[in-house]
C-alpha cells in the first residue's frame, strides 16, 4: 500500500491549524492536550524504524510508518497522545526481550467480532481456550493482544493498539490490561484513525472513549446499565 503524500500533507496542514488554537481553551477536549500542546516530536529517520522492526523481527503497517518517518514520531493525538516506539510494549507483560519478540511477532489473535462480557474468562477462554492463563505463562508465551504495539495510552488499564500481522493488520483495536473484552475501532486505519481525532479538535468537539462504536461508548458512560444504547 503506498501512502499519497497530499493525504500526509492534509494531516499537516491540519495539525498547523492546531497549533493556532489556545491550549487551555480546549484542554477539555481530551486527555493530553495541556502535556503536548497539539505538538508532535520531529519524525524517526528510516534507519531508526528499521532498526526497530529488526529488534523485534515485525514490520510496521505502512501507513503507520510513514506518518513516524514523515510527519512526527509521537506527541498530538488521541488520548494522552501518540506513543513512542519506545513505548510500544507497554499493554504486554513479558518477562524479557525474547519473550517480547515472540508475542510481537506471533499471529494477532482476535477476529473481527464483538465479543461479549457475561462474566471474567468468557471472551478469553473463546479466543485462547479453557487454560489461556496457563499458556500465558509457559515457554508458548501466548498473550490475547499478541501481535500489535500501542499507539495511544486511553489512562488506567486501556491502551489503543495497532494490528501487526494477519488478516487484521492494520486495523486499530481498543484494549484492556484487565482483561475487559476488546473493542475494534470504528476506523479502518492509523491514518483515519489520527485525521479523524485532528478533525474532532479542529471542530472542538469532545468525543469521550474516542474510536469506540456508539454502543461501547455508551456503555463506558454507563457502566451499571446492561443495555447497551440506551
């Protein structure tokens, strides 16, 4: 998939409209506005994102990459903001660099569904079998969010994540450390994705739990209500 440059030099333009905005003005719009001030760090050279694709053996989704190459590396974005590819392991919990290479590269686990929270184990047990704890913790390494790197901290437990391999990569997903089921975002795409939240901020629009469908946003505002839309 090759990138046009006028859709990069879209975001651009709209991120320099950004920067004229008052920072405290929209502070309340999301997360880390007031830390990055619609600011994004200088863009990784090309022998910086090889060397971190050789260091953990996986390939960057192209459209993720090159917005890091050519427009910036992290800062402005959803949340509190765009992570670093330093900061791209930390929704896994592995116990060493060889451990993090396994679950990086291994094939993502979820399908494009929605999967349903009836009690703790339910949508793990349906994605990693009856004894996923067990196999999280022995030399298979398997893990249910194997297979992407975050993109976005959302606070507390929940990441934003991007798909690395298989017939999902690509896709953007919304995750939870604590196991609350994942959450495939309405965007198809990094590039969507970010544009999408540049255009929030643009409009001054607040959008809480950004990327999620309707109903999952929702639900988040109403944690006690089981019915979802209402």
């Amino acid at each position: 998939m090759n990138i046009p440059n006028n859709r990069l030099n879209q975001i651009r333009k709209k991120l320099d409209q950004l920067l004229t905005y008052d920072v405290d003005e929209c502070s309340q719009l999301d997360l880390g506005i007031t830390k990055h001030q619609f600011k994004l760090e200088p863009p990784l050279r090309e022998e910086e994102v090889l060397a971190f694709e050789e260091q953990w053996g996986i390939s960057l989704p192209t459209d993720y990459r090159a917005f890091i190459t050519s427009v910036g590396s992290s800062g402005a974005g959803p949340y509190y903001g765009l992570l670093s590819l330093s900061q791209a392991t930390l929704h896994l919990n592995c116990d060493d660099d060889a451990t993090y290479k396994k679950v990086l590269g291994a094939l993502f686990p979820l399908s494009d569904k929605i999967y349903q929270y009836k009690k703790y184990d339910d949508w793990l047990v349906e994605v990693g079998g009856e004894n996923w704890h067990e196999r999280r913790f022995t030399p298979e390494s398997w893990d249910p969010y194997q297979g992407t790197i975050a993109i976005c901290h959302q606070g507390c437990t929940y990441f934003t994540v991007l798909v690395l391999n298989g017939p999902y990569r690509g896709a953007i997903w919304n995750i939870d450390e604590a196991h609350e089921p994942p959450v495939k975002s309405t965007y198809s795409g990094f590039l969507d994705y970010y544009e999408g939240w540049v255009d929030l901020m643009l409009a001054k629009e607040e959008e809480l739990w950004y990327g999620y469908p309707r109903t999952e946003t929702l639900k988040k505002q109403n944690p006690n209500d089981n019915q979802s839309g209402n």
